[in-house]
C-alpha cells in the first residue's frame, strides 16, 4: 500500500470557508426562510461585474483563438511578455520602483504561489507568522512538513507566531529572535490594518541583518486609501534584496473568477544552500513554473493587460469605490450598533471585537441564526482573533446598507 503524506493528518480538519460554508448550508436547509434573506460577508468574493474594459479584451482575445492566425497555444509560462512588462512598467517602474519585467511571474493566483514558494525554500527554515493570518500561510507550511503537531490552542510546533493586537495596530513587530522567513500581508487580511513606511522598514532592517526573506503579500494594495501607506514592499529601501511580493487582479479587478495574480521575484534576492553558499531565487522559481505550470490562458493574460487600460484603471477605482464605500457604511453600522471596530480604511474588511462574553464561533452562529448574515469568525485565522469577526465588504451597496440595519437590531 502507498504511504501518504502524513503532515496533512497534522491540519485541523477544514480550511476556514468551506467550514462556514458547511454551516451556512446546515443552517439553510434548516431555515429556508431565513435562508431566503441570507446576506454573505463571510469570504471575501467579490461580487460586482467584471470591468467592461476586461469584457471588451476578452471578446477580443475569444474572436481572435477562433482564427488559424491568430490562435495560442502553449504560451510562455512565467506569463505573455507584453502582460509582464504592462505590470512592471504600471504597478512599479511608472511609480519610480525597480522591478523589471522579467522579475514578474504570472500565475493564477495568489493562494497558489503563496503556497508554491515554499518548493524554492529549505526545509530548515524557521518560519514567522502573523496571528491572526491568512490561513493559507499556515497551512501550507503544514502540509509542507515545516511545523510540528497543533496544541489545543490550534498553534503549530515550530512556527514563530507574531500577534496581532490592538496595542501593536495589529500590525505584527519583529521578534527578538531569528527567524529566516517572515510573511507579511499589508492591507491585512483579515483584520484590515495596512502597515506604515517605518513599520515596513523595521521588518526589512530585521529581514536584512538576519538574511531572512519576508514574503509580502500585497492582494489589497488597491485599497489604501491613506497616502504615505506603502502599496509594495518594494518602495521600502533593501527590499529588493529580501522580499518577494504577491500581488493579485482578485480584489481589484473582481478577478477571483477570473484568475489572474502575479509574484515579484527580484534577481537580487539570495538565500542559502546547506554548505552555505548564496544563489539567487529568481532561477529556481523560474524554472520551478516552468516545470510545475503552464501558464495563464491567453484569454485571461488579455483580460489582465486591460486592467492597465486608461478604461480599465478608471473602471477599476469604480469598483474600488464601490466595496470601500461598502466598508464605510459597514463600519458605521457597526460603531452605531456599539461595536469596537478596526479596519476598514485602507481594505474591503472591518474587524469587530465581538461584544464580552461571545467567542468568535458564538457570534457567527448568532449573526448567522438572528440576522440572517454570514461573517468569518476571527478564531478561525488564529488563536488572536478569538474575540473578533471580520465582515467583508465585498457585496451590493444595497445588502451593504442592509447588514449594517441588522448588525444595529442585534441585542448581544
Ligand atoms: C478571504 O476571504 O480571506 C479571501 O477571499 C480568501 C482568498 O483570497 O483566498
């Protein structure tokens, strides 16, 4: 009989959404009346069309795979050049960053590369991690054997947790001792927080003196709405030389259907073999796509580049006003109903202190069974965020406006 991996027995028994989504499903088939009013901020889908920009490049791109002439087969795994080079040119160079074309690698989806990085890490890293986090940078380091067993807290032997808390803005603080890999997410998900210059700088001071990559993921960049944020890690002085950036079209372009992300891997950035010596990233993750992936459809790279239009970017800040408007009106909701909200600002998720004496799972049964609304309870993204859920705002104005009325009829 075949041997299975047995660090997959080590994870908690489901990822966080489809667990809501089981509950959700219990709940309805339950109450179909109240399922009939169900509004989702739980996961954070987008829901409004695709920009027409993006429409227009797609029926573009379909008409031309109908064509002998201009069909695509196989195209170039790391990404078209021409989509490569619209990324670098608009999300970095234009902004006065140093990142060439071909340090960009196209991919669909963050999640996927965020997980797929560790192929080119050791195995002997000691691995740091927000608390809460995203759960799939946990997760995957599980699956890659990096940690030990969970405790009953749900933390994992071997992995540095750095928490999150309203004292430190939930931005997490470099620890005191060394580590090799860091993951940052700034805007956060999922506590909304996006972190300033100086704080970025202190993790790239840590990064470089302990020749420790950090792993930035920026999914929410197009959210911050306060200037003097940084939106890559990029714009911080010695990143090029100690982090990798994740970036995704998911939450600004309502791509998460789509499919479409892509990873900044500067050639400057180096780590270590066994016997010490230093080689560079950027190879191994190139050849790493180029054997485990073939590329992004022709058709959504298309759809991609469009974004970039003077259409595409107007449309894109429509959509950006759209669900930041959403988290005003959620935020105000909340604050009226008595909450202690964070977030919000710079991201598509406000994050409640639930009221005393609710855990996070008490308050998503409560929100889910009373007002018909479906949240993310903050526990499940790490043992400090009990006490917390986060709502996403990733919905119609209208159902928006409609679950910050319920969140204010709710009696704790
Ligand atoms: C979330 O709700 O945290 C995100 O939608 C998950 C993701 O982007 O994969």
């Amino acid at each position: 009989m075949a041997f299975l991996n047995e660090h997959y027995l080590k994870l908690k028994a489901g990822y966080l959404f489809p667990e809501i989504g089981r509950r959700v499903k219990a709940f309805n088939d339950a109450h179909p009346d109240a399922a009939k009013r169900l509004i989702r901020c739980g996961i954070g889908d987008v829901t409004e069309p695709l920009p027409a920009a993006v429409i227009a490049a797609l029926h573009r791109a379909v008409d031309e795979m109908g064509v002998r002439e201009t069909f695509r087969g196989y195209g170039p795994e790391q990404g078209y050049d021409w989509l490569r080079a619209a990324i670098a040119h608009h999300d970095y160079r234009a902004k006065g960053l140093d990142v060439a074309d071909d340090e960009i690698f196209v991919s669909d989806g963050s999640k996927c590369d965020c997980g797929g990085i560790l192929d080119v890490l050791g195995s002997a890293n000691r691995i740091a991690i927000s608390d809460p986090v995203y759960p799939v940078y946990v997760d995957t380091n599980v699956m890659a054997g990096h940690t030990g067993e969970a405790d009953s807290g749900g933390a994992y032997g071997g992995l540095v947790y750095l928490p999150c808390t309203p004292q430190n803005g939930f931005i997490p603080e470099p620890p005191q001792e060394a580590v090799d890999v860091v993951y940052l997410c700034s805007p956060n998900n999922p506590t909304g927080a996006a972190a300033t210059r100086a704080q970025l700088q202190s993790w790239v001071d840590y990064a470089l003196k302990h020749r420790a990559i950090l792993l930035f993921d920026g999914a929410y960049e197009a959210y911050i709405t306060e200037s003097g944020i940084p939106h890559s890690i990029y714009e911080i002085p010695g990143a090029r030389e100690c982090a990798i950036e994740f970036r995704s079209f998911s939450k600004n372009g309502g791509f998460t259907g789509v499919r479409c992300a892509f990873t900044v891997v500067p050639k400057t950035l180096m780590a270590r073999t066994a016997a010490g010596e230093k080689r560079a990233l950027h190879p191994l993750w190139q050849r790493r796509m180029t054997t485990k992936f073939n590329g992004v459809s022709y058709l959504v790279q298309r759809a991609a580049e469009a974004l970039y239009s003077t259409d595409g970017q107007a449309q894109v800040g429509q959509l950006l006003a759209h669900y930041l408007g959403n988290a005003e009106v959620l935020v105000a909701g909340a604050r009226a109903a008595g909450l202690t909200v964070h977030g919000g600002r710079n991201a598509p998720y406000i994050w409640v202190e639930t009221p005393a004496g609710h855990t996070s799972w008490q308050a998503f049964d409560k929100i889910l069974r009373e007002a018909n609304v479906v949240i993310t309870p903050g526990s499940g993204f790490g043992s400090k965020g009990e006490g917390y859920f986060r709502v996403s705002a990733f919905n119609s104005r209208a159902n928006a406006e409609e679950v910050a009325r319920r969140l204010q009829d709710l009696k704790w």
